[in-house]
C-alpha cells in the first residue's frame, strides 16, 4: 500500500519534471509577418543553437539571420545585408518583385555560407545579367558587420545551396530558369573565388510547374535532393528524390509529395513548402518550410485569392522523421502543434535585435542606431536619417525625398531612394503609431509626412500630414490625408481613395500621432489625434479604413512606417521633420480560421 503510493507519486512528480522541463507544444508560425522562404540550421558547435535565414526581396537591410536554442523563441541576430556596398544594385532594381531571393545557410568547418541571388524580374529569363548569384560568409552570425562581402559567381538561374561531397569536392545546386527548361542544375563551385565548373541537369521535379529551392544531403550512401515545386502559392508542394551519384540518376520518392497543402481546404496554413531538414541535438529531425495563413478559400476566388492578411509567406516549423535508407516524412503544419519533444527552454543571449514577434517601444535615444528589425524600400539615402540630433532629443529625424511612396509609374526609384523607414507587420492584428513634430518642417505645397501600410510602390495606403491649397483659397494650409494606391495585375481597376480634412484649429502648432490598426480580420483603420493625450479616443479622428486584401503580397509582405516626401517639388532634403514615441503593439495572432472567427465575432 505504502510502496504503491510512493510510486505514484514519484511518477505523478516525473511526469510533472517532464511536462515543466520540455515543452510539448509549439506555435505557428516561428517567424511571423514577411519572412519568406526559410533555411534553417542547428549548429551544436555554436553552443547548440539553431540558425535560420529569410529572403528579402527589396527591402533593406536584408537577409535577417534569426537564432533559437528552443525552437520557440527566435531572436533576430543579425542581417547578413546590412552595408548598402555590399549589393549597390538593388538601388536601381524595377519592379516590386526583384530582389534578394531565396537564401541558403549552411555551417561547414567553423564558416557560416550563404548563398542566394540578387534578381533583376524585368530582365529576360535569359539574360544570364537578370540572377547575380553571390556567396557571403562569417564566423560570427551575431554581429551584422561581420558578414563578409559578396563573392559573385556566374549561374543561369537561382535559390542557390551549396554542398560539401565526401570527397571534398564542393557544389553548388539551384534552380534553373524555366525559359530553357526548368529543373534542378548542379555545378561543381569553387566557394572562395567563385569559380564555376560545368553545369548537369539531374532532376526536373515530378512535374510541377517552377522546381526551385534545392537542397542536397548525403546519408547512407545516397544523394538526397529536396525540392520545391507547383510555384509559390496554391499548388506548391514539397518532393524529393535521390541517387547514388551527384550526377544522377534520381529516383523519385514514391510517396511524393512529401507535404502540401494544395486542394487542402480545412487548413488554415496555405502555400505550404520550399523547406530545409535539420536534426537536433537529440536526433529529432525538423523542417523549416514557407506558408500562408490565408484558410481554405486560398486559390479559389479571385477576390481572397491571397487571403485577407498581407503579411504573405511566412517561416513554419515541421516536425520530420528521416529513417536510415528511407526518404523522410513531414508532417502537416497547423498553428499549434501539440505532443513534440522540444530542446529546453533557452533564450539567446547574443545578437543585435529583438525577438520574433515582440513590440516596439522605441524611443530614439541620442547614440542609438535604427533597431536591426528597421527596414528601408530599396538602399536608403543614409544621410535623410538621423537620431537625435541636436535641439531634437529622443526622435528619429527625417530629411525629405521628392520620390514619394507611389514614384513614377509605381515600379522604380532609379537610385534616388524614398525616405521611408518601417518595419514588418508580425501580427494578424496590432496597433502601430509614431508622434510626429510636424509644424515648423512643412512649409510649401505638397510637402507631406506620415505613416504608412506598404506592401510595394503600387500597393500602400497612407495617412500624411501634409501642405495644401484649401479650394478658392491662395494660401497654404496643413491637412490631414488618408490616401492609397492599389493597382495588382489581379484586378482589372486600381482602387485608390482619397480624404483630406483641413487641420482642426486646435491641432495646429501641436505634435501629432497617426496611427494604423488592425481593427478587425479584414481592415485596417487609419486615425490621427494629439500626442500625449492621456484619452487615446476623446481627440482621435478617424480618417479612412483599407482592406488587407488590397495590399496583395506577391513575394514579401506588409511593413509598417513612416514617409517624408515632397511629392516631386522642391528638390530633395526640401524639410526635415521630427517622428518619436514609435510603438508596435501585436494585439491578436491568428493560428487557425476559429482565431478570425472569434475575432470578429469579438468586434462585430
Ligand atoms: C511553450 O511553447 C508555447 C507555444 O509556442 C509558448 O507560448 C510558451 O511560452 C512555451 N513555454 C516555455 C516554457 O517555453
Ligand atoms: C550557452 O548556453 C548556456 C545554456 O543555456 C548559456 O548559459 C550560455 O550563456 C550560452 N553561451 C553562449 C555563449 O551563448
Ligand atoms: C542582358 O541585360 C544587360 C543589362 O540590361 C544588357 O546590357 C545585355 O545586353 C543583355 N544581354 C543580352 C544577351 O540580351
Ligand atoms: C529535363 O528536361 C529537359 C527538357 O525537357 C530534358 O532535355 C532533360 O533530359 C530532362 N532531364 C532529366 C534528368 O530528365
Ligand atoms: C490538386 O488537385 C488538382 C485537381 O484535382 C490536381 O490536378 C493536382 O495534382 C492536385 N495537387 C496536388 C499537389 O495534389
Ligand atoms: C471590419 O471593420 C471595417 C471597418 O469598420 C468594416 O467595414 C468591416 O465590415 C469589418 N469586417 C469584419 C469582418 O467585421
Ligand atoms: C507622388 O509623386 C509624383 C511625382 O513624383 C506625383 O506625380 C504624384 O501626384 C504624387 N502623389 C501625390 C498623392 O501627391
């Protein structure tokens, strides 16, 4: 009797060291808001610490490296883009969908690798001048100065991985562009000068349009490639093959694919794939792969098509399984993954930034630099941006642009740079709001400052300060502007509102804060009241509402943040105006179609 009920409590106590010591449970996604097609590595050497790196399209700086011990909490450590020398070009880019494309991260002998591509879209596909495919490296991923240079090397495609063969020789694999034929190409590489060897066509996929985003491993004698196919929305999928040689041939893994989400209309994550396998330190395999929290109507109407939240591809963890001599299995990604046997909790002490998902308070600090999660549209002009400088204690402030966030015909800033300054949307809902010294800055027509939701140059709403004439009158005036522009190919019209209020009386001469909200699953509410008004919604003035679905993220995803622009008048630093007390508050995280549910239901 006596010994039973010790033993019962010596199992209830284990279970309970159990339960407390490993959490179970992890959430989707682990990198949320525009982090698109993820590579991931554990590196025990780095004191067993996972690794993993996102595209950025244009946006800078790019390639945000994030680190986690627990595979729950994920800080940004550093961006392996962070000196505009490194890639100038991507001052000159068109179009809303050039950019750095899919990166791959691989630790190999003390070196972190990352190869990936700087894609000019309007060039031809080939046009070998449309992929600049470069390698960077560092041996201390914490600190962004420390990622070399690029070394460029000559490949007629994209998403580039490099792999290490037994016999030292190294590789690279990529995809190949679909105007000659699409597949998977390999080609010996030599990793420090660049040197490229002849190129081989080992696998072309299963069938599935656009194959990209290779990966090679080789395990019990076999050369295992994995490979993203069906293009990156509702058909993509996850397939592999192997081989006994580099060169090929490859078998298809018989149970192909090995994970999609395509024609699955019960799963709130879409577009689930292009992934990477990595093992940690207690042999579990894992998978990082992109996906959409966008629900089932994903792909079936042309009007949710991409669902109603901008924030687009987003970084998911997979739980795998990869058997001696077999191909691995993966399985099906949903917002709360119960039952798996997670590293310890642990936090990361070392990096730059902030952890995925936190809020911002930021305050500007004289002898701070921008928060690494900060990005600019394209290479910023450095000198528009200063914090704190003297008789303007805790602001950021900014000098203005002629280019505003539209541009010429919504594609191209041709190096002249906007001034703008935001960061990602990472919640399905939040409140995002800056103060802004406005009244001594904006002294001629068309100068403007203000906030911003901003998916691309043709797709951004905006509430601005800004100068008008007031109609009949000859005079300037500061008014308050909600306006937005949103043309996609999607669409047969551009939607572009308008509403400017003269400024109330008893605003003028006063600093002001403009705010965006996610009010509910599908709008976003764009207000404008006094700074430091203890009552947020006694003075808030409410000036327009725009639909997350007119902000279609192709590629990257919605950032939120702040403008100076003269609206091309006046020549460039025309003002310079003062923005503080910037908060980002994440309000809801949508995991599953019920989350938006209850949301609305909640609002409504
Ligand atoms: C366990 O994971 C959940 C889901 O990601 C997270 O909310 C929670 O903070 C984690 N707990 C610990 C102790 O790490
Ligand atoms: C390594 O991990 C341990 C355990 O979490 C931690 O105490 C230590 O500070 C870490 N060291 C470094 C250099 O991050
Ligand atoms: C490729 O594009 C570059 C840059 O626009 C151009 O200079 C070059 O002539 C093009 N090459 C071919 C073969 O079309
Ligand atoms: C890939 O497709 C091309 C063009 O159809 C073909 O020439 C080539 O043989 C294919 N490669 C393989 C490995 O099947
Ligand atoms: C989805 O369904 C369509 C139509 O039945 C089919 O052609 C396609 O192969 C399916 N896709 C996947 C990845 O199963
Ligand atoms: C969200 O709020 C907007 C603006 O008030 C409203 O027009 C829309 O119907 C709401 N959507 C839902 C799903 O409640
Ligand atoms: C944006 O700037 C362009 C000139 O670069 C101008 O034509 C356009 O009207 C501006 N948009 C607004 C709303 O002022």
């Amino acid at each position: 009797m006596r010994t039973q009920f010790f033993s019962l409590q010596l199992l209830a106590r284990y279970l309970i060291t159990v339960c407390v010591a490993e959490n179970l449970t992890f959430n989707n996604p682990i990198l949320s808001g525009f982090n698109p097609d993820p590579s991931c590595i554990f590196v025990p050497e780095f004191n067993d610490t996972f690794f993993c790196v996102t595209s950025s399209f244009l946006v800078f700086p790019g390639l945000p490296i994030h680190a986690s011990r627990d595979l729950v909490h994920w800080k940004h450590v550093s961006n392996a883009f962070s000196r505009t020398d490194q890639l100038p070009g991507m001052a000159f880019l068109p179009k809303a969908t050039s950019g750095i494309y899919a990166p791959t991260l691989r630790f190999h002998d003390g070196t972190f690798y990352l190869m990936s591509t700087l894609v000019n879209q309007q060039l031809p596909r080939v046009n070998d001048s449309r992929w600049d495919n470069f390698i960077i490296t560092t041996t201390d991923p914490y600190n962004s100065d420390m990622w070399s240079d690029p070394i460029h090397f000559s490949f007629p495609g994209f998403d580039p991985s490099p792999f290490w063969d037994d016999d030292g020789s190294t590789w690279v694999a990529g995809a190949h562009t679909a105007a000659y034929y699409p597949g998977v190409m390999h080609a010996p590489l030599d990793f420090e000068t660049g040197e490229i060897g002849d190129i081989i066509m080992p696998w072309n996929g299963t069938g599935g349009a656009s194959p990209e985003a290779p990966h090679m491993w080789k395990r019990d004698g076999w050369y295992y490639l994995l490979l993203a196919e069906g293009g990156t929305r509702e058909n993509h999928m996850v397939t592999m093959a192997r081989s006994l040689k580099i060169q090929g041939p490859y078998e298809p893994a018989p149970q192909n694919p090995l994970l999609t989400a395509a024609n699955d209309t019960t799963s709130y994550f879409q577009a689930v794939g292009h992934t990477d396998l990595f093992q940690d330190a207690d042999g579990q395999w894992w998978a990082s792969a992109l996906a959409v929290r966008a629900g089932g109507s994903y792909g079936k109407d042309p009007g949710p098509y991409f669902g109603n939240l901008p924030m687009g591809r987003e970084t998911v963890l997979i739980p795998a399984a990869w058997e001696e001599g077999e191909f691995p299995t993966l399985t099906p990604v949903s917002g709360t993954m119960p039952g798996w046997k997670l590293p310890a909790k642990s936090l990361v002490k070392l990096g730059e930034g902030q952890l995925n998902g936190a809020d911002d308070v930021i305050t500007f600090q004289r002898g701070s630099s921008l928060p690494i999660h900060f990005v600019h549209w394209r290479l910023p002009k450095q000198r528009n941006y200063r914090i704190s400088p003297p008789k303007h204690p805790n602001t950021l402030a900014l000098k203005s642009s002629v280019l505003n966030l539209t541009a010429f015909d919504a594609d191209f800033a041709l190096g002249r740079g906007q001034t703008f300054v935001g960061r990602r949307m990472a919640h399905s809902m939040f409140r995002y709001s800056v103060d802004i010294g406005w009244d001594k800055s904006l002294t001629k027509e068309a100068m403007e400052v203000g906030v911003s939701i901003f998916q691309d140059q043709a797709q951004h709403f905006d509430l601005g300060i800004v100068m008008l004439k007031t109609r009949g009158q000859e005079t300037m005036q500061p008014h308050l502007r909600f306006r937005g522009h949103s043309e996609t190919p999607y669409r047969g019209r551009a939607n572009t509102p308008e509403n400017s209020v003269l400024m109330p009386r008893g605003w003028m001469g006063r600093k002001l804060r403009l705010e965006i909200e996610a009010v509910n699953s599908t709008h976003f509410e764009f207000s404008a009241g006094l700074a430091g008004s203890k009552d947020r919604s006694s003075e808030k003035r409410v000036l327009g509402h725009c639909k997350g679905t007119d902000l279609v993220p192709y590629y990257s995803g919605a950032i939120v943040g702040v403008y100076a622009t003269t609206n091309g008048k006046h020549g460039e630093q025309a003002f310079e105006t003062y923005v503080s007390n910037w908060r980002y508050t994440g309000l809801r995280q949508f995991r599953s179609q019920e989350d938006v549910d209850k949301a609305d239901m909640v609002k409504g």
